[in-house]
C-alpha cells in the first residue's frame, strides 16, 4: 500500500505530496549524504539544491528524466548517482558540479554525452553501462584522472584512439557489447590493471604480456579461438585459462571454467571518493 501510495504522490506537485516522499526532509544531514533512491520522484525538490555543503546525492532507481538548474548551487558535491532512470540526454547543470569524483549514469537511455562533461576534471570513476552507446564519446578521453570506467552493455564496436591519452586509467568494463576485435587502443595502455571483455563477439586475441600493469583479463563468453597471453602473475578468465589449458589442436573440446571469486562490481554498487 505504501508503494502505491507513493507512486501517486509522485504525480502530484504539491508541497504536502513532496514532503510525503521525502519523508520530511527538510534540512540536510549531518552526514552530508541524501539518498533518494527507489522514492517514484519524476523530479528532484527544489530544497535539495539549498544544502550547499552536501557531497554524496543519490537518484537511483526513480523516474527522473531532467534535473532543475538549481542543482548549479550543489558545488561540493563528490557523487552523484543517477542510474536507474529515464535520461535520454545528461543535464548540462551535471557538468557544472566540478567537484564531482563519482558520477553514475548506468541503466538509462542515453547515446551520447555532451562536450559539457570536459569540465569535469575530478572524475575519477564514470558508470555508462546499460544505456544505448553505439561508440563511446571521445569527450571521455578528456577526463585526466579518470581511474575506473564502466561502459558495459551498450553497443560499441570499437574504441576512440584518443583513450590512450587517459594515463590514470587502471580498470576497463566492457562487457556485453558488439567488439569483434579486441580494442587496438587498449595495447598502447601499459597502465591498465583490469580489462574485461566478456560476452562479445572476439574470435582472436592479441599478447597482452607486454602490459607490465596487468593483474586480471576477462575474456570468457567470446567465440574465440584462443586465449590471450599474458605475463606471468596475471589472471585470465575465460576459455583455456590457467585452470583449464588450451587444448592441443587435434582436441576439439572447448573447455569452459567457472569462478567464485571473479572481482566484477554488483549493478548497484556505490563507490566513496579516495
């Protein structure tokens, strides 16, 4: 009964129908959090623009397809999660918060991003999975200390170049889109720590033992014909991995592997600043 009820609030502007969903929050938490996730809003409160010293804002999981230009006044802002919703497009008032460290986007239905996001020169972790990206925006390749991106199960099928200009990059989710080679740009980036490619459409892989970063590739779910190699240390997970040899060529067995404790990060997961 509760869910319905909100979900008819979340119709209704009034200020009483608001303060309903929000459970009464009117001033801003000690902790410098608000988390509004699964509350049905179709648009955020304009009052939560007015705590100016708030750093963590979460959106998740609501019907949200604009944000107000008052979200401008939330300058200390460090994570803004935005996932689980209905953008079509980013708000532009997004790339005005120049603090942000965390922003994520993941589950909506955007195909591209606006210039306007260079401006966020703090970003050290962007989520874009699940959305509708046929090429991922070279505006990305211009955010320097980007550290962790998360473009999985959209519908690339290749990496701009440009990507090797990110030098702080250290993990890359890729997985379930349309690659039918392993990115090139991705050889040229000895930095990387993590690549995942998974459920994809590669059928070779490159050596990966040049990369001196390397500790983990994920590679399985592809038709591929053989395993990349890597150096010693690093961990592949797919077919032919350490657990399971590649088979000699008079073998027609492919065989598959399975791993409890494959470090992927859960759809929900919230990360904190460093």
């Amino acid at each position: 009964m509760g869910n319905s009820l909100k979900a008819i609030a979340a119709f209704v502007p009034s200020d009483e129908c608001q303060k309903y969903l929000l459970e009464d929050l009117e001033e801003m938490p000690v902790d410098k959090m608000v988390d509004l996730s699964g509350r049905q809003l179709r648009r955020l409160p304009l009052h939560i623009c007015s705590f100016r010293e708030l750093v963590k804002l979460y959106l998740s999981d609501n019907n949200l397809n604009t944000l107000p230009p008052e979200l401008e006044q939330l300058q200390n802002l460090q994570i803004l999660a935005l996932d689980f919703n209905n953008f079509k497009a980013l708000p532009l008032v997004v790339c005005t918060l120049k603090q942000l460290c965390i922003l994520y986007l993941g589950n909506n239905k955007l195909c591209s991003l606006p210039l306007e996001l260079r401006l966020l020169q703090n970003l050290k972790t962007l989520w874009i999975e699940s959305n509708c990206l046929q090429y991922l925006p070279e505006v990305v390749c211009e955010l320097s200390l980007l550290k962790t991106l998360h473009a999985g199960s959209n519908a690339l099928r290749t990496l701009p170049p440009q990507l090797r200009c990110l030098q702080e990059l250290r993990t890359i989710w890729l997985s379930g889109n349309l690659l039918s080679e392993f990115p090139p740009v991705l050889l040229d980036m000895p930095f990387l720590e993590v690549i995942d490619v998974d459920r994809n459409s590669i059928r070779f892989f490159p050596s990966l033992a040049h990369l001196p970063g390397l500790k983990l590739v994920i590679y399985d779910h592809n038709p591929c014909q053989n395993a990349p190699k890597v150096a010693k240390g690093v961990r592949r997970v797919g077919r032919w991995s350490e657990e399971s040899p590649e088979p000699r060529k008079r073998s027609g067995a492919v065989i598959e592997i399975t791993l409890d404790e494959i470090p992927l990060p859960p759809p929900a997961a919230k990360l904190e600043p460093e």
